[in-house]
C-alpha cells in the first residue's frame, strides 16, 4: 500500500487586516498536488485535519475544496478526510454520505461508533491492502465528562487519558487486519509532547498543556499521520510518527520553514513504512525586514525577487528610539517599484514609559495579529498585573477551551 499524508490546508485563510486572502496560493499547492497524484498514483490520499481555517469558510474556500475532490477522485481510489480543531464538524459532515459513494471518506468529528473510524483500503482489484484508523479532532466533549469540583490538574489528566484510550479502543478493532498481515496507519489532530509549533497555530486542550506523548499510540500502528503543527517534524525519534506540516507559510513565523506532503510505502512482510517527502513550491515569499530606517532602506533598495509565481508579502519590524507617526508612509514609498508588497509594518524598540501604557494600535498593529493569550496578557498589564498569575491564566485558558 502507497499512501500520501497532508494536513493543515487551512482554505480561507487571511493575514493581518482580512484583505489578504490566501486563495491564489491554495489554488497553485492544489493544482501542484493533483500533478503530483497524476505523476505518482498513490492508494489512499489522507487529510488529517484543518481544511479549513474557519467553521464557516468563504464560499471560494469551499469551491476549492470540492474542486480538488472532483479532480482527485480521478486520480486516487480512496480519499480521507478527518476534521480539525479549526473545522466545523456539521461543515464536513454534511455532504458525508454523497462523498462515501465517490470512496471519499469523511470523518469531521468523533464517530458515535468509532468502528466508524476505521477505513478499509482497497487496490484496484477491490481487494484490501491497508486499513485507516480515521481520527478526527478529539474534543473534549468526546473523550471526558465534567466532575464537580475536579482541580485543573484532574482535567488535563483526563484529557490526556481519553485521546490515549480512544485510540487504543480504535487500535484494538483493527488488529483482526494485523492478523491478515495488512498495515496499520492512524491519523491524528493534535498536539504531540516536543513538537515546535510557529504563530499560527491557535492553541487548543487549555493551552496546549494536554500534549499528547508518544506512548498514547499503540505500537501495533505503522504509521501515524499527524496533523495540526505548521512546522514539518518527527515526533521523539520515531520515524513513523510525524507531522508532515502545513501546504504553505500561514504566518511569517513560518517563511523559512520547509514545506512538503509524506509518501509511504509499506514493504512486506514487517509493513515497515519507506518514508519520501516531497517538496511544494514557495508559490508566494513571506519576507520580514528587521532594522532601522537606514537598515530598512537599504534592505529594500538590495531586495531580489525571489524564483516565485506570486509577488512576495513582506513585514516590517522598525527599530525606532522615539515615535514617528510618517515612516509608514515613508517606508511604502521606498517600496514603489520593488516588485513587493508589504502587508504591515511594526514599530519596535519605542521608550519603555511608551510601551507601558501602548494599546494594540497604538503599536501598529490590528487585532487579527494578536491571539487571545495576548490580549488576555495585556490586560492583566493594565490591571496591574506585571505577570498573569497562574490561577488567572488557568481559568481563562478553561473558558477559551469551553469556547472552542
């Protein structure tokens, strides 16, 4: 069995003030991934997780999506799609039972059954090569039940103990297909113990604090398709356990990172996986220009467009000893002609009696660029606070969880 692992599309995504929508690079990494299916037949195509950035994505978001479903299916028998924390469930779930006749299998949340979970592989002789454990988000709603007066530290243990058991119990329905020598593969949306995340990922389990370790995935699964981290990495040394990471940067926190989708193939008669990655294209550069006024100048008069489709985005960190309202202004204009676009401009380094009383526009920057514990942080500042305390952090962090 030959299968493909990519995650983390995040369909609709915008930076900064909403205007830049990502659509013009999803649809070139979707376009290079139907070649890729066409160069390379796999058996299965596995999603595991964030299609979309939002519950409720734009309508081209959605056009993209069954696009690339309509096109794919044509290029590979069996399709799996899990949900993430960014996905709506009632969203992906909807039009289940019309994408299971085209053998596009959809999973947006916790099956009631999670026999419901397990996907059969078939070749092109219908008969069965490999199995999918088709795990989706685990919310806590799925794994845990409230108790009265339990302490924060019970909850997270309870949490932890539930995504293990879960995928245990769904471990243990598969293992009659062990028996018939067919590999085991597991998908996942979540936060491994170790991973190195970037700024957009939006925190998930209270903070990220019930990070899932290596042990809670049964060592009967060949291969775990993660989802959920950006950043392309393997989990604590094991091969087979990895995030093959995000399509394309979804901040500049990540321009430098590596992106790629997993190919792997199981050779008999162990099903050990022969891992191969393959590298997308940067479509559009992210680049970020950290400097003074001088220093900036001369960074952008020495900027080289890069070898790429789309006009690079670039972000300014201004390095200023006192405030000055027109650089902005100043710094744009230096750009006029660079074949650049520069999305936002930060001011850093302002006197520090400045930055204690700044709010958010005050330092240039819009609200989409803050995340809740940011903002949550800088009110405690202005409630007196130098740093959150714990208990505080906590409970906020609990209601986000509540939220989500």
């Amino acid at each position: 069995m030959k299968i493909l692992h990519t995650a983390d599309w995040h369909l609709g995504q915008r930076l900064y003030n909403g205007e830049q929508y990502r659509e013009e690079e999803h649809n070139l990494f979707l376009r290079w991934l139907l070649d890729l299916l066409r160069n390379e037949p796999v058996d299965a195509l596995l999603i595991a997780g964030d299609i979309f950035d939002t519950g409720y994505p734009p309508n081209f978001a959605i056009r993209q999506y069954y696009n690339f479903l309509n096109e794919a299916r044509h290029l590979c028998r069996n399709i799996i799609i899990t949900g993430g924390n960014h996905d709506a469930v009632a969203t992906l779930n909807a039009p289940r039972d019309l994408l299971q006749t085209l053998q596009i299998h959809v999973i947006g949340g916790a099956a009631e059954n999670i026999a419901d979970e397990i996907v059969l592989i078939n070749d092109a002789n219908a008969q069965p090569i490999g199995v999918v454990a088709a795990v989706p988000f685990l919310r806590q709603t799925d794994i845990r039940s409230a108790v009265a007066g339990e302490t924060y530290t019970e909850k997270l243990q309870q949490i932890k103990e539930g995504i293990k058991q879960h995928y245990r119990q769904v471990c243990d329905l598969m293992l009659p297909y062990r028996q018939q020598g067919l590999p085991l593969v597991a998908m996942g949306h979540l936060f491994a113990a170790g991973s190195e995340t970037s700024d957009s990922e939006r925190e998930i389990h209270i903070g990220n604090q019930a990070q899932v370790y290596v042990e809670s995935f049964p060592a009967e699964f060949d291969y775990v398709a993660l989802g959920h981290i950006h950043k392309p990495q393997i989990i604590a040394q094991k091969q087979h356990i990895r995030y093959c990471g995000s399509p394309i940067a979804l901040s500049f926190s990540e321009r430098q990172d590596p992106k790629q989708v997993v190919m792997v193939s199981f050779e008999t008669p162990n099903n050990t996986p022969q891992i191969e990655l393959r590298h997308i294209p940067a479509f559009r550069p992210l680049v970020r220009m950290i400097g003074s006024p001088h220093e900036i100048e001369q960074q952008i008069n020495a900027f080289e467009v890069p070898d790429a489709l789309l006009m690079p985005w670039v972000e300014i960190h201004l390095q200023l000893e006192q405030e000055q309202a027109d650089w902005n202004e100043r710094i744009k204009t230096m750009a006029i002609g660079k074949n650049m676009d520069i999305l936002n401009i930060k001011i850093l380094n302002l006197p520090q009696n400045r930055l204690a009383n700044a709010r958010p526009v005050d330092l240039n920057l819009s609200l989409r660029e803050w995340n809740h514990q940011d903002i949550f942080a800088e009110r405690c500042r202005e409630a007196g606070y130098e740093t959150p305390p714990r208990n505080l952090l906590q409970a906020f962090s609990e209601i986000v969880e509540s939220c989500s």
